[in-house]
C-alpha cells in the first residue's frame, strides 16, 4: 500500500467582493447536465465525462450505530468517501500528461478530477447513521460559510468537509469564483499527514462553494502538474531540500513558504490552466438542491 492510499484510507489571487462577468474561456465547451445542475466543459475534456447520482454514504450502519451507543469504544473512522447525496461529475481528460486515475476509487480519491455537488444539509448526518445529526444542520451549514470567508481572508483553513486524516498544506493562489448561484474559494494546496515536499500526483487544485440558499455546497478538485515538481520517491528534492534528509522537519515552515513562493512565480506553466479551470467553475450553475 502507498502513501496515497494510505491517505485514502486512514495571497496572489486575493478575493474581490462582487460578481464578476465569466472569463473569455467560460464561452466555449460542452454544457453537461448532472440532473436539476449545469456546467460548461471545454471540448478538448469533453470526451469520457462520467456523470453519476450518488446516494448519501454515511460512516455507520444502522446496527453498528445502535452498538456505539451501547459502547463509546466501538466508534468508526470517517473517510474521503463518507459524503451527502451529491451528484458527480468526473472529468478524466482534464488530467495532466502520464496522470492516472481510477475512476471506480474516484468518489474515496481527494484529487481526482472531478465536480461534486452536494446537498449541503446532509453533511451533518455522514458522520453518524445517516439519520442522527452530528450538529444541527444549521449550525454546520453557517460553519461551512465561515470557513470558506475566513480562507478567502487568507487564513489556512482545512476546507472540505469530507474527511481526511491529513491537513491542507501548501494552500496559495487564492481566489474568489463565482458560479450561478454561489460562490467559493479556489486555492491550489496538497494533503499531508506529516513535513512533506510538494509532490507531482498530490499538489491539486482545489475548489469549495456553498450556493447563495446554502442548499448546494460544492467541492472541486483536479490534479495539477508543473515542471519541477518531484515525484514520489523519498530521495527526491525540490528547491534543495528532501524530505529523507535530516532536519527537513524543523524546517519545513521554511520549505513551505519557499515552496509556495515558487508555485506562484511559475503559476503560468501550470496544467491545467487555472484559467481554463476557474471558467469551468464559473459556468456551473447550481442555485438550489431538488
């Protein structure tokens, strides 16, 4: 098992405050439909695209609930994969040169190149049986939106509510995106459960919105590459540094911001194009959940 199953398992573009008119990039493409949602597709991703309705998964059973009652020791680890009712929209294309993915993992793979729209009230049910809420649904839905306007801020935040045992790191080129219906912050960030090089297959970009009526929250993610980046090995370096070599852990606060530093000075050699990803985004339209 690899690191990144294992994950699995276990201020340039700061934010304006009004809607903006959508990118020249937005007016061509392939709109797709993912039930009552739409979205604008570029037609060169267009091939392959995976339109799927998936039900609520929530991390316990019914009886393996009633046994947690019983004893506070029987509880579950969430994962990735626990999520509301959401439709799915996966785009294998818009994946870089010699990237992989497997599509029948992508609803448990935090960077596969995909469009989740959930029904955002659901999101405090996934964590129990689906039926007991873990906080009033309010109560969450406002600290999803707060969440996304203290990130849009510039503070670090771990966004997704989809659970990972890792934290967002590497979180830069922020940016406000507006879709019909809502808004959200892009960023591009990596997961990590420890000190970590920016990584090639694990660097990505990232999306999460809520809709104006709080009934839709989105999360988007798709891998990124750039020269430079370093593969997976241990030995790899960047900018230097190692993570094999000792004392990469003291300084890690200094690779990240050297790292991040060097992400957004080459951010124009990024593939996909941020661009061309912000104008897909902002051609969804997601006003309501029914």
């Amino acid at each position: 098992m690899n690191r990144r199953q294992w994950l699995y398992l276990s201020g340039l573009s700061m934010a304006g405050c009004g809607r903006k008119s959508p990118t020249p990039e937005a007016s061509a493409g392939e709109m797709t439909k993912a039930g009552p949602f739409t979205v604008k597709i570029p037609e060169k991703w267009a091939q392959g695209v995976i339109v799927e309705k998936i039900p609520l998964k929530p991390l316990y059973t019914t009886e393996e609930w009633k046994d947690y009652q019983k004893d506070p020791q029987l509880i579950l680890k969430p994962h990735y994969g626990c999520r509301p009712e959401h439709w799915a929209i996966r785009i294998p294309a818009a994946l870089p040169k010699g990237f992989k993915v497997d599509l029948s993992e992508a609803g448990d793979d935090p960077t596969a190149p995909q469009i989740l729209i959930h029904k955002a009230s659901e999101w405090a049910l996934v964590h129990t049986d689906g039926k007991h809420e873990e906080k009033p649904a309010p109560q969450f839905l406002r600290q999803m939106r707060a969440d996304i306007d203290a990130a849009l801020a510039g503070e670090d935040q771990n966004l997704s509510p989809a659970f990972m045992d890792a934290a967002l790191t590497f979180q830069c080129l922020r940016k406000r995106v507006d879709f019909g219906g809502g808004f959200g912050i892009r960023m591009l960030c990596q997961w990590t459960i420890e000190p970590e090089l920016m990584r090639k297959q694990e660097l990505h970009y990232l999306f999460v919105g809520l809709s104006d009526d709080h009934t839709c929250q989105l999360i988007a993610t798709f891998p990124i590459d750039l020269p430079g980046l370093p593969g997976e090995g241990p030995e790899e370096e960047h900018l230097g540094k190692s993570s094999s070599r000792e004392g990469f852990t003291a300084d890690f606060d200094g690779y990240e911001a050297a790292a991040t530093k060097w992400l957004e000075e080459h951010q124009a050699e990024i593939t996909p194009g941020l661009a061309e990803l912000d104008a897909m985004i902002a051609s969804i339209t997601a006003k309501t959940w029914g």
